[in-house]
C-alpha cells in the first residue's frame, strides 16, 4: 500500500507540476495582448445570460449536437468524464485503502451503474470518432475531408489516452470484483461492465487480481495524470478552455455587428488616434486581445466552419480553422520573445527573434503568417461562427486584419479602390449622382413621399431604399414592387431620396472604419433629423439586410438607435393580417436561397417562407443547404465588389445547387442575392446548362404577381416590377 501511494502521490505531483507550469505561461501569453474589457463588463451585467449559455453549449453540447452522430459521440466522453469523475476519486481513495469508498454514495447499485454507463458510453463515443477519422483521412478526401489540415497525430494520441483511461479503470474494477474490495460488489451485475472484466479474469485466481488491481489502479492514475499533461500541451487544451471562451463570448453568438476598433481596451476616436500610438486592427499577435488569444488556444481542430465556408468550398485558400490555426502556431513560436524582457531578448535564438519580425499578413515572399488573398476570400457569411462549437469569433479576427491592412498599411484589392472613392465623393459604390436614388419613384403611378425635413405624424414607416435599390436596375424591380405593395396595403410610408446614403456596411467590412464612420455618423443625424429615433413609434423598413444589420445593430454603437424591420417581415405581417391577399395563381416550382446578413446574423428565416408560402399554386422546395445552413451568394464582405479569381465562383456553386432541384424561380430578399445569383444563372443560360425561363427575383415580386393591384389589372404591375 506504502508503494502503490508513494507512486500514484509521485506521478500526481509531477503531472500537477508539468500543468501548471503550462498554465502560467498560457495565462502570460494571453494578457500579453490588449484588454478587453467589454468581454468582463458583459459578464458581470448578464450572470443570467452566461449562465444559460454554459448550460446550453458546454453542459448541454447545443452547437455540437446539430450534427447528429459526432454530436453525441462527444456528448458520451463529455458526459462520461464528467460522471467520471468519481472514479477517479475512488482511485485516490484506493491508494490509502484498498475497500475505500465515496462517504454516502459510494456503495450505491445506481452509482456503480451509472459510472460503468458513462465508462461504455466513452468507449462507444472514442470508436465513433475513430471510424469518422478514418472514412474522413485528409491523406486521402484532400481538402474535402474537414481535418485537413488539422493535427491529426495528436488527435490519435488523444482518443488512444482516453481509451486508456477507460481500459485501465474497468480492468482494476473487474479486478476488485475478484479481490472482494469493489466497493459495488454486492450489488452484481449493477456495475455491468466491471463484472463482465471481472468474470473474464477470476481464473486467473486472487493472487494474479490482486496484482492486476494495483497496476491498473496505478495506471490508471498515471494515464489520467499524462492526459492532462497531454491537453495542456495539445489542441485538447479545450477541454478547460471552451467553458471560458463561451463564457466571455458575445451574446447571442458573434454575428450580426462588427465591433468598434478599440486600442489598449477603449473605443478608438479617429479624431485622436495616433497610428504610431495606437492599435489600428490586428496588424501584428500581440494586436489580439486576451479573448482573441483565448479563441486561439481553444480551436479543436474539429473543421466543421472549414467544411462550411464558401470560400473553402469553391477551392479559396481561405480555411477559418487553418487561419486560427496559423495565428496560434506563431503566438506560440513568437511567445518567448513576447513575454521577455529587452535584454532577455538579446539572448535569444535566431529562430525566435526572426519569428518575432514575421509580418502577420504578407505573401510567401514577405514570410507573412496569413496569406494576403486568406483574409480577402471572405464573404462575413458567419457560417464559421454559426457552426463553431466553442463560439471562436473568425470574422472579428480576419475583419481586424483587414482593418490594420486598409488602415495602415494602405494594402487592400486594387478594385476595391473605385468603391471607397466612390463612397467618399458621391455616398454609394456606384459613384452615380445622388439624384439618382429618386429615379424609380418616376416610374410608378402613385406618389412616394420624400421627405424634407421631419417625417410627418400620420406616417408610420421610413423606407430606407438602399444604394442597390435605388441605383441598379434588377434590385430596383424589387424596390418598385416592395412600394406597390406597401401602397396597396394602405401602409403609410416615406423615402429619403437624395438625403440616402451608403450605410458604409461594404467600407467596414472590407476594413476602412474611417470611412464607414463618415457616412454612418451622415446618416445617423439625418435619421435624428427625420425623427424616427427609437421611442418616436416610427419604423424603419430596410429591404436589404446588408442595410436592416448596420442601421439596427451597428449604428447604436454611434448613438443612432432605431427600430427597424426587413421588408419580408413588414410583407408576412400583411398578409397575415389580410391587408395584402394573394389571389392570382403562379404555378411555379420556387427554392428560396437564404441571404446571410438576414439569416445567419439576423435569425430571419420564416417571414420569406411565410411570403411564398401565401402565394396559391406555388410549390416551394429547399436546398440541401439552407436556413442555418445556407449557402453564401459571394457578396458579402465587401466581395460584391472584389474580383473572384481562385477556385469557382460561388455565386455558381449556389446556383448550381438551386438547378438540381430544376426551379421555375429562384427567390431570395436581398439586392446583393439578385445581382450575383443573376449573374451567375445567366453565366448558366449562355453555356446552355440553365433554361430561358429561369429567373432570379425578390419574394415581393413574387407577392405581387399573385395580388390584384387595381381593378382589372391583375398583371399590370409586371412591367413596371419586373414581375
């Protein structure tokens, strides 16, 4: 007994010492970055909130359960070892006498039970993960396996650890059984698992089992003791590092609103910023804040945003589990020299001081970390954080990297030149004249108010238009036919008209803060002006969700707060209500493609639905990738107006998801949608592999094919909609 204490009290000493010594230089490195603390205030104010999402995602396994048969795989060695742990208990307790058993519990038939459940339930959970690693070998499915690129040595040596922590348990268990110091052994077969050892080495008679009871139980503990060891020093290093990250992730999830650039924790004023002072975006490591660190080192590897992200896809060299990967090998190659001081840094080996001068965005030339086209491939679409199981937050790291290139080192896509200037001189991409934005007023035959001045008492609803609205042609249809709607509805609404301007969504997702400012902070006093703040009872109906995510949920961060709905919501609640009927027929088979910036970062998903649903004769049919799921057009992050030169286009690779379900029309709410899933159908059409007929519109065009406008003109809207 001395031995067997002295060795299991000697390995746990050792492995205490290994990991907490990891742990300090990990807490280090962390705070070497800049504060946050926003992340701690939201903490402190919404206990509440925290609460339930530690439950929900952490306890519950919420995001990782939306796979089914990996989700509770890990949900068994999740809960397993959480059960578990009063196994090990019973080991520590085993080395000081060998019938010890937990005071109060430690003798119940439900207890041994449970804990040999738990115990096959992780050996069921370790040979599912087993059988998906080996069907999903990145050494043989390439980029289509979602590993690749993934430590997958280490993730072997993992799952062979914690089948040896099962292993060792249930041998020395099935041992005591034979000795007679298993603290369930009057129970029989309540502990199922350990008596089947146990049956399978009683001949082998008390002498050999008694042996067998203390080499496993020693085992046991020094696997368990090697395994945290292990973790702290692996991609496992989740395992106590997912409950903070969740912990201080931004609430509901990190989508919807970028968030302002901060230096040294405080909101940056571009009025008073020194870019030799202060931190412009990500423009080197230790640029990240402590909760970017923490992002890092809590990837698990497990590529479900690489298999998700359309970039990655359609053969991009954008992967977001690679880039945090890439981030998080260089903190840690870079660490020494972060966390010495200037003359213990002179001392330093070479390799560490050339890692510490490694730009973090540059070319193979410039031996940057991350690949300039990496953080140009990305659309913002979210799907990477909508599936990351451990609420890493990639759009904030790839947008501060954009940030710091645009900002600082002026090195940004040459095409994405003429859209800035454009929104600098004239408030939209296009650089077309502001009286412009009025032009489609023209082309109905009832008045749309402009406003000039305050919005009058009688009128519910400011239609903000949108620069794609008002200024292209095929969104414009879809402008046309949302205000024939709303007229016929008898719903009061007014326009801005010239006073519009760009909402700066494209300048601050391509990186430029400064100039999404400018025309946020324009527009902002032209909302106040218009006196449709919040609490004023009047709306703000936005038809393109670029426009619905950036005056609701990124202008508050200047002082604009308004209540704003998506045009498709506005149109469902009609319906509903009976003031807009569809009446007319449209015989067509119609998929809806979901835009991003209204589904994934704004959860609106049923009002559309609810739209082509109410339409009668229409037969409506989803897309393998859909809703949560969906699948970008190539748009967003300031894509619409990048070139797209590596791998396919994605607007093509979502077309050609809609054309195997062979539709009469592909719908969708959003202006970017139209335009490059238009594009994309006629890029089909001229190679023959789309039929003539084939269309690409807005739900609201939709609607108001189906809805008798006026007296004897059921069709007479079609021109004028482009229904």
């Amino acid at each position: 007994m001395v031995a067997r204490m002295i060795i299991g009290l000697g390995l746990t000493v050792i492995a205490l010492a290994l990991a907490g010594q990891r742990l300090w230089f990990l807490k280090r490195l962390a705070f070497s970055g800049q504060p946050a603390p926003e992340r701690l205030a939201f903490a402190r104010e919404h206990p509440g909130t925290d609460a339930e999402a530690q439950l929900t995602e952490v306890i519950g396994q919420r995001k990782l359960l939306k796979w089914t048969v990996p989700g509770m795989a890990h949900a068994a060695t999740f809960w397993g070892f959480i059960v578990l742990l009063l196994t090990i208990i019973e080991a520590y307790g085993s080395l000081f006498q060998r019938t010890f058993s937990i005071p109060g519990i430690g003798q119940w038939a439900a207890i041994g039970f449970i804990e040999d459940l738990f115990a096959v339930g992780v050996l069921c959970g370790i040979i599912t993960f087993t059988v998906i690693r080996i069907r999903n070998n990145p050494h043989k499915e390439g980029r289509g396996s979602r590993f690749f690129g993934s430590h997958t040595r280490a993730a072997w040596v993992v799952l062979a650890m914690i089948s040896a922590v099962i292993i060792t348990l249930l041998i020395y268990r099935g041992a005591q059984e034979n000795t007679g110091v298993f603290p369930y052994e009057h129970d029989g077969a309540w502990p199922f698992a350990s008596w089947l050892v146990g049956k399978a080495l009683h001949p082998l008679g008390y002498g050999v089992n008694s042996v067998l009871e203390a080499v496993f139980i020693l085992a046991q503990l020094g696997v368990i003791m090697a395994f945290l060891v292990v973790v702290f020093y692996s991609k496992h290093l989740h395992i106590f590092l997912a409950g903070l990250n969740v912990l201080f992730s931004r609430r509901p999830d990190a989508l919807g609103p970028l968030q302002p650039m901060r230096s040294n924790g405080k909101v940056l004023d571009f009025e008073e910023a020194d870019p030799d002072v202060d931190v412009f975006g990500i423009g080197k490591i230790e640029d990240l804040s402590w909760k970017g660190f923490l992002d890092l080192g809590t990837c698990t590897e497990c590529g479900r945003c690489q298999s998700q992200c359309p970039a990655w896809v359609t053969g991009k060299p954008l992967s977001p589990k690679q880039l945090i990967l890439d981030l998080r090998d260089h903190a840690f190659a870079e660490a020494p020299y972060l966390l010495a001081s200037e003359a213990e840094r002179e001392s330093l080996s070479d390799l560490i001081k050339a890692e510490a001068t490694r730009p973090l965005v540059g070319g193979v030339a410039e031996r940057g970390v991350i690949d300039p086209e990496v953080i140009w491939a990305c659309t913002n679409c979210g799907a990477c954080v909508n599936e990351c199981p451990v609420d890493i937050e990639h759009i904030d790291h790839i947008n501060g990297m954009r940030r710091h290139q645009v900002l600082v080192e002026s090195a940004f896509p040459t095409e994405a030149t003429g859209m800035l200037n454009n929104l600098e001189r004239r408030g939209n991409p296009w650089g077309m004249a502001e009286d412009k934005r009025a032009d489609w007023i023209t082309e109905l035959d009832f008045e749309v108010p402009v406003l000039d001045g305050k919005i009058p008492e009688d009128t519910e609803y400011l239609y903000w238009v949108g620069c794609a609205g008002a200024l292209e042609d095929r969104a414009k249809k879809a402008t046309k036919a949302i205000a024939e709607l709303l007229h016929v509805a008898g719903v009061k609404f007014a326009v801005l008209g010239p006073a519009e301007a760009c909402t700066g969504d494209p300048a601050r997702r391509l990186g430029n803060e400064f100039v999404f400012q400018m025309l946020a902070q324009q527009n902002v006093e032209t909302l106040n002006e218009a006196g449709v703040g919040a609490g004023s009872g009047k709306k703000v109906i936005a038809s393109c969700p670029h426009c619905f995510n950036t005056i609701s949920r990124e202008y508050p961060q200047l002082g604009g707060n308004y209540e704003v709905i998506h045009h498709t919501q506005l149109l469902a609640h009609l319906v509903e209500e009976g003031k807009l009927t569809p009446v007319t027929p449209v015989e067509e088979k119609i998929t809806y493609h979901d835009p991003c910036f209204l589904g994934r970062h704004n959860k609106i998903y049923t009002p559309p639905r609810q739209i082509i649903d109410a339409v009668p004769g229409t037969t409506a049919e989803e897309m393998h990738r859909c809703k949560g799921k969906g699948f970008c057009c190539g748009a967003g992050g300031a894509r619409m107006w990048l070139e797209e030169r590596t791998g396919k286009r994605i607007n093509e690779e979502r077309i050609d998801e809609a054309l195997a379900l062979d539709p009469d029309t592909v719908s969708t709410a959003c202006p970017y949608c139209m335009v490059m899933l238009g594009d994309a159908v006629n890029a089909k059409k001229a190679a023959g592999q789309a039929k003539e007929s084939l269309e690409v519109i807005d739900v609201a065009q939709l609607l108001v094919r189906s809805i008798k406008l006026r007296e004897g003109a059921a069709e007479g809207t079609a021109e004028g909609t482009g229904a």
